[in-house]
C-alpha cells in the first residue's frame, strides 16, 4: 500500500538558544545538544471531545473521534535546528475515513533559564461520532487548536527536557514542582447544513509535580500529574474549567543510541451544571529509537557562521 505524505515539518526554535549556560557542568543531567539526534518513531496523537447532554441521569455522552491519529516518521535535530517527516499511512489501525482526513500537528517547548513555554498546533478534519450504539462518520468535520503553557521549574536540578526530548538525559534522581498557566483556543466546524462554527477558549492555572527517577545508567522513568483549574468561553458562554494532565515516559539511553515510550494526556472537562457541555481531550502516544552522533565539521562551520550573523 502506497503512504501518502502526511506532514513535512521543518521548524527553526529560535529561543532554544536561551537553554541554561550551565547544562553541561550540571551533574544532575546531560545536554547532548552538541550531537546530531536522528531516530525513527510511531506516533498516536489526536484532539477528541466528548459531549453530555440530557436532562436524564445519567447524562448521554457522545464522543467525537478524528478519522487520523496514526503516523510513523523520522526527525533529525541539532542545536535548535528540528525537522521532522512523518506519514498517516491508511493501514495503521487507528487510521478511519476516507483519503481526505488530515491530521496536522506540531508540539514544541522553549526554555529560558526556569521558565519553560510550550506550543501547540492541532488541525483536523474528518471525524466519527461513537456512543455504545452507533459509530456515524462526520468526513467534513474540522477542528483548529491553538495553545500552550508557561510553566516554572523551580528545582535546578530537574531536567524538564528528559520528559520531552533526547536531547538531555537525566543522571540522578530528582523532581520539582512546576504551575503552569495554560491558554487554547479551538474552532470547531461540524460541516452540516444546520450547523455553525464555535470558538472554544480556554484559560487555566495547574500546579504540578514532575518526577525523573534513574533506574541506572541507561535507563529511567519520568512522570508528572497536574490538577488545576480554570475558565472556558463557548460562544460566549462562560463557566468553569477543570485540567487534568498526566505525563509518564520509560527511556533508555547511552551516549548513542537511545529508545523511549511516552504517554502524554491532557483533559479539561467543563462544570457538571452546564448543559450541554463539551469536554476536551488531547492525547499522545509516542514509541521512539535513536542515534547520536558527531556533526560534520562542515555542518558545525556553516552553523557557527549563521549563529554569528543572527546573533543567537
């Protein structure tokens, strides 16, 4: 079966420059920015919601699923440079619909010195209704989201980026609680004749406490849990929010090679008073081998003169 290009992603992080000076002397964890980073990984991202309505007890709830949420890819990064390449191909389980679903997405972070902000970007079309009864198909359905957090790390000693990337390694134990102040916006489009797009805006603050725990040389596991709160608008509607995030990755890891599973979930879920009411849910699954390996010395000439000239 021939795949069909899903993405091609070629992102420049510019604020990765503002990473902490002292990574490399810090002997709690190890930057392995000075290496190229290539690896092959299977990705199950999606963007779902969930609607309760009724005034029977209990609520009717209807999940609306996105036809594409299976990719398998390949990415290569160096310094702040990140490309990745990735396909949907159709024979992936998790893959539903028709050849006119797309998923897009892109998920990022940059750190400077305690402070760390994430970015998101989620496009969508093509999406099923499922309840216990019935699977209907919505092809022309769309959503947009657009998002992210800024986030505190208080403990010097804890390396965010082993949780998210391999470009660091955590090299003992430790933790650090980490609030975050999260912001999205989503438009929804149904695409049928009687209905209308909807602007989701979200506005929410979630302490939470991270965890890297070295099993040994090679291989740790990372977890962090965040509860918080906050505001959703819908059209106007305004009520409360509440956030519920999970993270959780198993890694192991030498000065080459590497390989990782993660999980990723964050939900936010509306007051049960309101009604209707749309929940909200972004998951992330993601199995990943890699190789390290030293740059080029022309690679490592031409990227210290374009870092000269733009000054990063």
């Amino acid at each position: 079966m021939c795949l069909k290009p899903f993405y091609i992603l070629f992102f420049v992080s510019i604020f990765g420059c503002f990473a902490q000076n002292d990574t490399l002397q810090n002997r709690y964890f190890k930057s392995y920015d000075d290496k190229i980073t290539t690896s092959i990984y299977y990705l199950d991202t999606s963007n779902s919601f969930q609607v309760a309505s009724g005034t029977q007890d209990p609520k009717i709830f209807v999940n609306l699923i996105p036809n594409r949420r299976e990719q398998i890819g390949f990415s290569v990064s160096y310094r702040i440079i990140d490309i990745s390449i990735g396909f949907a191909p159709k024979f992936l389980s998790g893959n539903k619909g028709d050849s006119k679903s797309k998923n897009f997405n892109l998920h990022t972070r940059f750190y400077y010195k305690k402070w760390m902000q994430s970015f998101t970007f989620i496009n969508q079309k093509g999406f099923y209704i499922s309840d216990d009864n019935l699977t209907v198909q919505l092809p022309n359905m769309r959503t947009t989201k657009i998002g992210g957090s800024t986030s505190y790390i208080f403990n010097d000693k804890f390396s965010f980026k082993t949780l998210t990337s391999q470009n660091e390694w955590q090299t003992k134990s430790s933790g650090s609680f980490i609030p975050s102040f999260s912001f999205y916006y989503t438009n929804l489009d149904l695409n049928t004749p009687d209905s209308s797009p909807g602007d989701l805006y979200v506005f929410t603050l979630a302490p939470a406490y991270y965890y890297n725990f070295v099993i040994s040389d090679r291989v740790l596991i990372g977890a962090g849990l965040a509860l918080g709160a906050g505001i959703n608008d819908i059209d106007g509607d305004t009520s409360a929010l509440y956030q519920a995030e999970f993270n959780l990755k198993l890694a192991y890891n030498n000065d080459r090679f590497f390989g990782f599973a993660s999980l990723n979930t964050v939900s936010f879920a509306q007051d049960e008073k309101v009604d209707p009411r749309l929940n909200d849910n972004i998951a992330t699954v993601k199995l990943s081998i890699g190789y390290r390996f030293d740059p080029p010395k022309k690679v490592e000439e031409v990227y210290n003169k374009v870092n000269e000239k733009i000054g990063l």
